[in-house]
C-alpha cells in the first residue's frame, strides 16, 4: 500500500513510493512542451541564419575608386562592347570589369560621388582607358594608389577585393 509524506515508509524496504496524485499528469505536460519549445528555437535559430546568408548574397563586392584627384567621372550612355569588337553591344557578361584588358575602356555606371560601377564599353569621351591591370590580392585603397603610381599617364584607379583573393584586381585607368 502507498505511503505519502507524514505516514510511515514502503511496507518492504528498498520499494518505491508511487508518484503523488496528480503529479504524474503535470510532468506529462511538461515534456512535449519544453520538447515543441527547443524545436521553435532551433527553427527560428536556423531560419534566422538562413535569411542573414541569403541577405549578404545581395551585397555588391566592396570597391573603391575611380578616385579622381579633380573632379569625380560622370556616366556615359554607350554600349557596351570593347574597342577591337563591332559595334553591336556586347552580352552584359562580357560587360562586367573583371574581364576588362590593357588597352580597353570602361564606363563609370555608378551614382556621381558614390561607389563606382564599371562597365566595359567603346573608347570615346568620358571613358577610363586601361593603362595596366593589377591581378591578385590587394589590400584596398592605398595598395591600388601604390601600385598605380609606378603607372605613367594614370588619372585614376579601380580595385575589387573580394573574398577569394585570387579573384582581387586592380585597374589604373585613364580618364580620355
């Protein structure tokens, strides 16, 4: 027969005591809820690192320049193609500054005053002529300022820095 507090023990030693009345039904409860709540938890924890990734992927890769010692560069309305190509415009891929070679030019697309955006288009007015291209890792700025000043006839410079440094370079550009 069971035996709560303030009565005497188990009628055998070493027999346990069956659970208060009621109290096994409130321990029931408990498990699933707590089980639901770290499920929550962990969905929300995983979710939240989900968006954050997926956010960081719309970032433009970080770059600097063209840093003009006068006045800033000012966007063109030309087609993109290169100076040895027809003049059809070129497919938006090939348009894209990491493939740009000495001896070609590229356009500033980017707001006046903020964070250039090149794109490689036909010599003319208003364009950066590639002087020398810089390829491998760079540090930013003053690393692009270094390397162009060994660069005769240079205006401006260009760098992009990504994650996975062998994909770094860095343009010293002059203004035509």
């Amino acid at each position: 027969m069971p035996t709560y507090p303030g009565e005497p023990g188990p009628p055998y030693p070493g027999e346990p005591l069956p659970p208060y009345p009621g109290e096994a039904g409130r321990r029931r409860g408990r498990g699933p809820l707590i089980a639901v709540l770290a499920t929550l938890v962990v969905f929300a924890l995983v979710g939240g690192a989900a968006v954050w990734y997926l956010l960081r992927q719309d970032d433009p890769p970080p770059a600097a320049g063209p840093a003009a010692p006068s006045a800033g560069p000012t966007p063109e309305d030309t087609p993109a193609a290169s100076t040895s190509a027809p003049t059809a415009p070129a497919p938006e891929s090939s348009a894209d500054p990491r493939f740009v070679k000495v001896g070609q030019c590229v356009r500033n697309e980017g707001p006046s005053g903020g964070k250039p955006k090149l794109l490689i288009s036909p010599c003319g007015p208003k364009t950066y002529e590639v002087l020398r291209r810089f390829d491998g890792q760079t540090s930013g700025e003053k690393d692009a300022e270094a390397k162009c000043a060994k660069v005769a006839g240079y205006t401006n410079w260009y760098f992009f820095d990504s994650q996975l440094d062998t994909l770094d370079f860095v343009l010293c550009l002059k203004l035509r």
